[in-house]
C-alpha cells in the first residue's frame, strides 16, 4: 500500500473520528460481538425492551435478557429453571413503567433510554403483596 494512500485513509478516520457528536456511535468493527450492545440498526424502545426482559425472564434465559439489561439487574434475580415459575407471569405497564406481576408480588424494571443508543434495563425491585 502507497504512503499517500495510507495518509488519506487515516486522514478520512480522523475526519470522521472528530466529526462524531457525543451521542454518534459507530458498528463494532466486522467479527466483533459485543455482550449486550445494541446496533444502531436496531434501537429498541421502552416497550420493546420490557417485552424482551419479560419473555427471557419467563424462559429462564439469561444470555437473552444480557442483550437488553444491566448486570445489576440481572444479578438480582433468580434465573435457575429448577426454582419454577409463576403461571400467572405476566408483563404489565402503569403510570411509573413496566412490571412483571404474578399472584403475590412484582419486579419492577427500571428502564432507561436516552433517546439516541436505545433503552435497557438498568434496574430492577422485588415487590411483595
């Protein structure tokens, strides 16, 4: 590769580089999988995100609720499929967000957006009736 055609491809990557707003965000290079991240392709809503927690918390899946919540959030609840489920589970959305109700409690989810990169969910309470 010539000099003068690596000089124009690092000045085009610095171009772009300082070009980029704080809330800009670039793909992970090609082969890179990042744990939870988001691509810009597919930015979810609140709605979509408590749907997504809801149906991997139902599931007992783990790996799947990573993809649109926080390790503090999942850390706080009990994804083992021998610990059983309600059969009641189900996804509910109040004046203060999204729940997962069942006969004798809730989690409630803390779901944060900015606007720009998505929204996740960030926290979550245990509730009992």
């Amino acid at each position: 590769m010539s000099l003068t055609r690596r000089l124009l491809g690092t000045l085009s990557a610095l171009t772009l580089a300082f070009s980029l707003t704080s809330c800009d965000t670039l793909p992970p290079p090609d082969g890179v999988d990042e744990p939870g991240a988001v691509s810009p392709a597919s930015v979810l809503t609140e709605a979509q995100v408590a749907q997504r927690f809801f149906q991997a918390y139902k599931n007992h899946n783990r790996a799947a609720a990573a993809k649109v919540a926080s390790s503090t959030a999942l850390d706080k609840l009990n994804w083992d499929a021998s610990a059983g489920s309600a059969s009641n589970l189900r996804l509910e959305q109040g004046d203060n967000g999204y729940a997962i109700a069942y006969d004798g409690g809730a989690i409630l989810l803390t779901i944060l957006s900015d606007g720009h990169v998505g929204a996740n969910v960030a926290d979550v309470e245990m509730i009992a009736d």
